[in-house]
C-alpha cells in the first residue's frame, strides 16, 4: 500500500513548505551499503529557494536568509543526506534536517539582557570564598622563622 501524499514539509505551526518547492537530486552515496553501493542512488540532496519562497512573510524572509547567509548559495539552502543504506531513510533525514534548520532560523530573537549589578551578598559570598583559599594555601607553605 502506497503512503498517502504529503502536503509539504511541516516547519513550525505556521509555516509549511509545499512540496512543490523541494527539489531533490539523487547521487551514490560513499558511505556504507554492501553490493549495491556502487548501483543505488541512497545519497540524497534536498534544495529550497529560501529567498523566492512565497511560504514565509517579509520578516521571516529576511530572518532566514541573515541567519543561514552561511549556508545558503544564491538563496537556495541545500541539505545532503548520506549516513544511512536506504534512499527513503535518506530522504526522511534531509526532511528533518531542512525542517529543524529553518524552524530555528525563523525562532524570534531572545529578549535583550538588562545589565544587573552583583547583590551584597554574592559580593561577601565571593569575597569569604577567596579569604578562605587563601588560608589553605597560607596553612601549605612552610613555617618562616622570625
């Protein structure tokens, strides 16, 4: 029984991309794969044109496309996926990986740290942890006689 189709990749609760967007391209992979590693496609390459997506909004685009401007070649983020024998697993790999890459490149941004001063006690805390230490080391050198 064929597996029902997908309507596109899942992201976030928000986003989807329509499979119509995926490209995938099939190479031998080098990895592991007995007698049929040097006759089955398993090496899979997943591409998606971040930059001319009609999935994401302005303000998701932009956050993408600075996020991932590493990795992406002239807007098209691309995902190679060859660790496992079987193609579909492959596939299954390259799916999560692209998924999970652009659901954290669209995460907003955290919140701005306010600068806080050291309380009086983490100050005394700190100051009675170095006098102690001192003392240990003072207790280690050897008697001076006087």
């Amino acid at each position: 029984m064929a597996a029902p189709p997908r309507p596109g990749l899942r992201v976030t609760a928000g986003v989807t991309i329509p499979e119509s967007e995926l490209s995938w391209r099939f190479s031998r992979s080098s990895g592991p794969g007995g007698q049929g590693v040097n006759t089955a496609d398993s090496r899979v390459e997943l591409s998606w044109d971040a930059a001319r997506s009609a999935v994401l909004s302005p303000v998701q685009r932009e956050r993408v496309l600075e996020r991932l401007s590493a990795r992406l070649v002239d807007g098209v983020l691309t995902i190679a996926a060859s660790e496992q024998r079987a193609q579909l697993r492959n596939r299954e790999a390259a799916r999560a990986r692209l998924a999970a890459l652009v659901a954290d490149a669209l995460r907003p941004p955290a919140p701005t740290r306010r600068p806080t001063k050291p309380s009086r006690g983490s100050k005394e805390r700190r100051l009675k942890a170095k006098q102690r230490r001192t003392d240990v080391k003072q207790l280690r050198q050897r008697p001076r006689d006087t």
